[in-house]
C-alpha cells in the first residue's frame, strides 16, 4: 500500500508519499501485474472472439499478433496543411520598442497512418465473420451502419488529442443494435458493427477534419489491442 498526502510535524514538513517496496522488487511486482491484466484481458478477448465465431485454436495467435502488431503503423497518405505560428514584429514607437506578435499560416503536412494492431487486423477479423456467415449480410451492413452513425455523433476531435470517444457509448449501442438487427445469434453482429462501426464513425468519417488536430502524425487505431476500434467489437460481444 501507498498513502498520498502530506503533514506537517514539529515544524517540519513530512512527505508521506512512499512504497513499501523498491528496486528491484518494485519491477518484479509491476511486471507482474501486468503479466496478470494482460492474463485476465486475453481471457476476456479470446471468450469475445469465440462467442463471435472465431476458432478457439487460433484465438491466442489473434491475441499475440495484437500485441506484436499494435506499434507497427503504416503510412496511407499525406494531406497538405496550415499550422498558425507566431512571429514578432518590433515597432519604433515615441524613441520606445515594441515586440508586436504577429499569427501566420505556414504550411505543413500531415501524414495517416493505420495500426496493425488496432485497425487492420480487427477488420480481417470481421471480413471473416460476414463471409462465415454470409447468409446475415444485411443484418451485418444495417447494424454497421446504425453503430458508425451512433460513433460519429459521440465523437469529436480534439487539438492535440485525436479523435475522442466516449469509452462505453459505442459498446453499449453496439449491443443493443446486434440484439435488436438479429436476437438469434449477435454476438458476431456486435463484433463486426461495433469494430467497422467505430472505424468508420469515429475515424473514416472524420477524415476531413484532421488537419484540426494540429498534430504531424495520425494514426487510425494507433492505441493497437487498447483501441476503441477493436475494444468496441469485445466489449459488444460481451455484453450480449
């Protein structure tokens, strides 16, 4: 345990933000922890993706190439655009200088990119489950589009952030879309609506508006296995 705070004894401030432990043994208990989220996570994941219709067998390489993959990004594109930056003017004024700011647009470029992990990998993922079961297309297709219609009111960029998503919104309307577009079987339709939905949402459709962001780099799905775009798609399924 840790304690946050601080008193003050004798006259003499006492810091009593400490940890029991150090070193090495503070690693090793991180370490572990981790080892034990990433345990209960890829439990929680391989239990969503089964429900959907994937092979139990090939569930821990999904979870691994996740993993492996969630850093790897690949560049799509560039848009052309202008960032405002500040440069100073200095004025004579009665014998006296004055530094005036002056706001200009210099151009810049902005590349997007696609995660692996978080993007790429999710949609194969659900290309598989529609052509499995193909016969749900149009179940597929309409709960796809209620969810990426439902995403993209949600969402809002934010400079210097990215895109913002509320966390449970879109999982909780995926869920109630699948059940509502086919009651008997939806977990593969919450997987592929709350994946696609997302993506399209949430990032494709407001491709326009990245150069709001103010950033160099953008990158669709960038947070890999912690995205929304892929968590949308377990956590839907799970609900169901």
């Amino acid at each position: 345990m840790f304690h946050i705070g601080s008193k003050k004894l004798d006259g003499v401030a006492r810091q009593i933000i400490f940890f029991p432990w150090g070193g090495v043994t503070a690693f090793l208990i991180f370490f572990i922890f981790i080892f034990l989220l990433l345990i209960l996570f890829s439990g929680a994941v391989g239990y969503a993706l089964a429900r959907a219709g994937i092979p139990r067998s090939i569930v821990p390489i999904i979870f691994f190439l996740e993993l492996i993959l969630s850093s790897v990004n690949i560049p799509v594109y560039r848009i052309r655009s202008y960032v405002e930056q500040v440069e100073y003017e200095y004025v004579w004024f009665m014998g006296m200088v004055y530094r005036v700011p002056r706001y200009v647009y210099a151009p810049d470029v902005i590349t997007v990119a696609v995660n692996v992990g978080g993007a790429i990998i999710p949609t194969l993922i659900s290309l598989y489950l529609m052509i499995k079961n193909v016969y749900i297309l149009p179940e597929f297709l309409l709960a796809t589009l209620l969810v990426s219609i439902v995403s993209y009111l949600v969402s809002k960029p934010v400079p210097g952030l990215g895109i913002v998503t509320p966390a449970f919104v879109p999982p909780l309307a995926t869920a109630l879309i699948a059940y509502l577009v086919y009651p008997i079987y939806p977990a593969p339709i919450a997987f592929v609506s709350g994946t696609l939905g997302t993506l399209l949402g949430a990032d494709l459709f407001r491709l326009s508006q990245i150069p709001n962001l103010k950033a160099k780099f953008v990158s669709i799905g960038g947070a890999g296995i912690f995205d929304g775009i892929f968590l949308s798609g377990i956590i839907a399924t799970l609900l169901i």
